[in-house]
C-alpha cells in the first residue's frame, strides 16, 4: 500500500511524519456523547483512587473517553476505551499540555491496563468470542460510532476498522483487559498469554484482580461514591485495603481528629474537671462535654 504521507529516503520515524493529536479530531460531532452518567462517574473513581509507588513508575497517565489512534497505516482510525492507564508516560503531553486525545505513534507507549464498561449492544465489540453469553434485556442505546471506513479507489471494497477486542489484543497488545457490567455487576478479567486474551478466574462473591507489575488490585466494591450507593470498580493496596480517594482521606483525618478530642474530653472529666473548663481547653461546645460525661 502506498502511504498518504510522502517519505524521504530514508524513510522519517511515523512520529515526525503522521499526524499529532493536534491535528487529529478529539471528538466525532455525530457521537451522542456520554451513554449515561455511570460512563462518568466510574473512570473518575478509577483515576481518583489509583496510586502507584515510585517503585513502579511516577510516569503514568489515565485517560477516559479519549480518541485512542492505534494504526499508523490508517491515522484516522481510533477506538474510545472507557478508562485505560499508560505506564512511562508524562501526565502531560511531550510534559507541556494537556492531551485532546492519545496517539500511539506520537507517544509510544500502548495503555497497559484497558477498562470497557458494558452497555447493551456492545458485548460482541468489547466481549469478542466471550460475548456468547445470554443478552441483558434492555433498551437499545444508540450504537457509538467510531471512525468511518477509510475509502478507497472506485470499485474497490472499503476498509473497515477491527473491534475493540481485536485493537487491545491483537495491535496495541494491552497486557489487562477489564470489561464491567453495572446491569448484573459481572467483571471479566483478561490478560495477555502468548498473545492472546486468556479469561481469569474470579471468586463471584469478592471479585478482585491482582496485577502484580503496578503492585496494587482491582476489585468490585459496595459503597458510596459522588452520592450514589452501588458496585464500582476501585484500587487496592497488597494489604487488601481500599485506596482512598483524595475527599475520603480528608474526611478519615477529620473523623480521626474528632475521635482524638472526644477522647481527651472524656479524660479530662475523669480527672475532675468541669464542664465549663473542659469545654475552654478542647473547644468543644458544653452540650457536647456534658453528653460524653454522660455516657
């Protein structure tokens, strides 16, 4: 195939000669945009509450709902994960902007982790061969589009972009491939043997990945995030303990500090002390005093 890019001879590095993410679309003005609010409330927490140590790497960047360009041999095609993370990267692009999109032959460096979030009518483009499962009833969404096919010369067949499950498996070669379903809560885990996605087993009751390179998990956990209570997807650390997000460390270190005063109150009582007096040392209110004296 000849290619659209005119080379030297010697050829130049596709980095120098294809098109950079200023030059390529950040956004398909045909796309509906976002499938639903879960599509943006899950990536945040995913992002929010990675942490990797020095140890790994201080070079990572996490992108959701991106333009992802993976094929030099047709730069207009792009495939829109979710949420992915890329290792040995600057946070910003070349470490001087923030990315429109991510460009495989600009940054050189595949995603290392991919996370789809399922929705009806995408099992088969995020599932591939493992789709063959029954389907989640309910209302169609109007299907993503993606990249078009890359014309051609007359009376010659277009080309059509490969799926998503090929792309992360077969091109970009991403080692952890993380599909989820907020409609039953079912995580598929699937790593990267030989070149192939192989499914990994999970325990149904605490679904939990483990990816021993980044030296923290990825697990299925019931709580509350941005006031919504339900399954999501978080980090956690090689003790099996929830990574924190930024909010939640703050408000642990309130509730901490409180526990600390309440607790030098009640000392104080037992010492004799008033309740107007303990009331001046440890600022708390005499209501407040007067209740732990009367615990």
């Amino acid at each position: 195939m000849t290619s659209p890019f005119p080379q030297p001879d010697p050829p130049l590095p596709p980095w120098q000669t294809l098109p950079t993410m200023y030059d390529l679309p950040s956004e398909n003005p045909e796309e509906p945009g976002l499938p639903d609010e879960f599509h943006d409330l899950q990536p945040q927490l995913l992002s929010r509450t990675l942490r990797l140590t020095q140890s790994v790497t201080d070079q990572f960047f996490t992108g959701a709902d991106l333009n992802l360009y993976y094929d030099s041999a047709h730069p207009q095609w792009y495939k829109r994960p979710d949420w992915f993370l890329s290792i040995g990267v600057p946070r910003l692009y070349q470490g001087r902007d923030l990315r429109n999109s991510y460009v495989i032959w600009q940054e050189r460096r595949a995603p290392f982790v991919v996370v789809e979030l399922l929705s009806p009518g995408t099992e088969k483009e995020d599932l591939g061969s493992y789709a063959d499962t029954p389907e989640i009833e309910l209302e169609p969404l109007q299907p993503v589009r993606e990249a078009s096919e890359t014309p051609t010369a007359k009376g010659q067949k277009s080309e059509k972009p490969p799926s998503k499950w090929k792309v992360y498996e077969q091109i970009l070669r991403v080692p952890y491939y993380i599909v989820f379903s907020r409609y039953d809560d079912q995580v598929h885990f699937f790593k990267l043997v030989s070149g192939k996605y192989q499914a990994q087993p999970l325990d149904p009751e605490n679904s939990r990945i483990w990816i021993p390179e980044l030296e923290i998990g990825l697990g299925l956990w019931q709580g509350e995030f941005e006031g919504i209570c339900r399954s999501w997807l978080r980090w956690y650390d090689d003790q099996g303990n929830w990574i924190l997000t930024d909010a939640e460390q703050e408000r642990q270190r309130a509730n901490q500090a409180e526990a600390q005063i309440l607790q030098v109150a009640r000392n104080l009582l037992q010492t004799g002390m008033s309740i107007e007096q303990v009331s001046q040392i440890t600022g708390l209110i005499e209501t407040e005093v007067q209740q732990l004296q009367t615990e």
